[in-house]
C-alpha cells in the first residue's frame, strides 16, 4: 500500500530538501512538497529541490489559502504535514472539508520557556490543536512544549530533522590528512538574534589575549553586515549555497554559534557531522542533543561577549584536543542523517495511517 503524504513547508533548505529525497526513494511512500520559493533572506537556490515533486509558491500564491488547499487535495493525501501554526493558509488545512479522514501531523521546533504567551497558545489555537493527530519535533526542550500543548506523550515523536550526513561525514579524515585548520567559522544570517554583535565583541576580546590570532570566517547575510567591516581578523565569505560550504567546513577549525534565540539550529548539526568542535549559545535548542561541554565543544550562556570570547581562548590554547573533539562531534550527529531521517518518517508514516483507519481518539 502506497501512502501520500504531503509537507506543506515554509522556506526550503539544503537540509530539508536531502531529507525529502531521501523519504520519496523509498518504498510505498509518495511525497509531495508544497513550500516557499526562494526568499533574498536565505537565497537558498529553488534547484536543491531537483528530484523532489514540489509546487514553491511565490510571495504571493502563499498567502492564497484556495490555491494552496487545490494544491493539497489534489494529490488525494493520506497524511498532511503542517509546519507549525504561524501560517495562517496552511492552518486553515486542518478545517478544509475535502481533508476530512485525513491524518494530520504538525512540525514544530519552539522550546518551551514558559512565558505567558506560551501559556496562551494551547487556548488561543485550541480549535487548530485539536484537529491534529500527531505532532514531530526536533528535541526534548520543543518536547515539553508539546506536553503542554495538550499533546499525549504516545503522539509526539522526535527527530523533525535530518541533514546531508553522507555529504560532510568524510571531511573529519580530510581534516586530518593536514594540521588542524586555525580558524574559527560562523554560518548563519547576520542579525540580531544570532548574536553576531555578541561575536564580534568576543572575536575582538580574544584577539587582544593571543599573539597569534585564529581568523574568524563568516558566512550568511543580513542587516548587521556592517559590523565586521574593518575588523582584522574576520573575513565575510557572504551568503554560501549548501552544496558550495564543503571548502567552509573542511578548512576551518572551530564552528561557533552564539544565538540569543535558535529553537534548533541545523548548522550546528551538520558542523558537527562534518568533524567540527562546537561552541555555542545555551539558547541553541540543538546543543541540547549535540554538544557534550569539554567533550566536542563549549556550551556558554547567551549575550556573554566575556564567556564566548574566553570559550575561543579555551580551544586556541587546547589545539591538540580538537581533533578528539571533532571525531566525537561527528559520532553524535550521525543519527541525523537524512537515510536515517526517512526511515524514521517511513514508519510514523504508517502507524498514523493505520491509526486513522482504525478509529482511534489519537489527541488527548
């Protein structure tokens, strides 16, 4: 029996765009993406989807709810993916007449924090909530999120995410076929949130306690570009399309992420996967699974220029760990592979479906 399932999505990736090749090769699955095109924010290229069946919606076609309903029951779905609640169309599934029967699942990946706005949104989306069947998330901090919802624990599974493993897995070996790279390698979108002010000061504090200084690259864009103008040290590489960041990951030593919000960053996995140590903010959801302090990276407290920067003292000064560090970063990244990804996709896939078909009550 063949299941279809469609992922109704906000911006592509390269790493989601691996996982979903990797779930339409496999048996008895027919996947199908509705998602956004391209925006100038990410400028990921529309081609990572090539081999993918997928319909990318312009600025406007998102935001047309009867198009994107056509676009979804046309392919007869027995499972709709909904990513999240922040898009109104995509919600507005969940009541659409010709869905009805169908098994809902939501992605999220919001960490729980426990403000008053979180508090609300279990009564504010009430109606929404209750239609869904099941929900995916990335890790334990979006987990308990999900609990509050309302969500049985026996309806939430992890793993939301996959990337590329088999792409960057042989780059620790080529890393050390040379001396470990001296340098450090930010990949991100140059604004507030992921503490890219935070990382300039730190850079800037750690160059004056050394007197051979690491470089620090960066790759991404946004509107705080303008603060690593003139700062010796730092190279801005731009914004670096995934299938071109293998030089990036292979040549560089250390990769940092200082967000101050990043529900669960894929750029901290896939720089673990390709042999990296890692430090990172505490408000990185993904360090939760993925950095083990003073065993492949350093997990420091967001907006802390003095901690970060002597974090980058830390792994300067302890080079001949880094090697360790990286092989044991990659080890912890390895169940995010995309295969691995798809498998665990293919089996949600048909338990919701025969849950569906037998009736059962699967919200609390």
């Amino acid at each position: 029996m063949t299941i279809k399932v469609v992922f109704c999505w906000s911006d592509i990736s390269g790493y989601m765009a691996a996982c979903w090749r990797a779930l339409h090769q496999l048996p008895d699955i027919d996947v199908f993406i509705v998602a956004f095109q391209a925006r100038t924010e990410t400028a990921f290229s529309d081609q990572l989807m090539q081999g993918v069946p997928c319909r990318l919606l312009d600025l406007k076609e998102r935001q047309d709810a009867n198009l994107i309903e056509h676009l979804v029951t046309e392919n007869c779905p027995d499972i709709v993916v909904l990513c999240g609640w922040f898009h109104q169309p995509y919600r507005q599934l969940a009541f659409a007449s010709q869905l009805h029967g169908v098994t809902l699942i939501m992605t999220m990946d919001t960490p729980w924090w426990g403000t008053w706005r979180q508090y609300l949104t279990r009564w504010v989306l009430h109606s929404y909530l209750k239609q869904i069947d099941w929900v995916v998330v990335p890790g334990e901090r979006s987990w308990q999120y999900a609990r509050r919802l309302g969500f049985a624990s026996a309806r939430i599974m992890r793993g939301l995410y996959g990337i590329n493993y088999e792409a960057l897995a042989s780059l620790w070996q080529e890393r050390c076929q040379q001396p470990w790279p001296k340098s450090f390698l930010f990949v991100g979108r140059y604004r507030h949130d992921k503490g890219l002010d935070v990382l300039v000061e730190a850079y800037r504090h750690y160059r004056a306690q050394v007197k051979d200084p690491w470089s620090l690259i960066c790759c991404g864009q946004g509107s705080l570009e303008h603060l690593m103008q003139e700062q010796p040290g730092i190279e801005d590489r731009g914004f670096v399309q995934p299938g071109d960041m293998r030089d990036m990951w292979r040549n560089t030593g250390v990769f940092l992420l200082p967000s101050r919000f990043d529900p669960w960053p894929l750029a901290l996995v896939e720089a673990a996967s390709a042999g990296l140590p890692v430090i990172c903010s505490d408000a990185c959801g993904s360090a939760v699974e993925l950095i083990r302090s003073e065993y492949n990276g350093l997990m420091i407290p967001a907006e802390d220029p003095a901690a970060l920067a002597q974090a980058l003292l830390t792994t300067h000064k302890g080079y001949d760990s880094l090697l360790s560090w990286g092989q044991r970063s990659q080890q912890l990244a390895a169940p995010y592979a995309a295969e691995i990804w798809a498998v665990r996709w293919q089996k949600l896939c048909y338990q919701a479906s025969q849950t569906k078909k037998n009736g059962k009550n699967t919200n609390s």
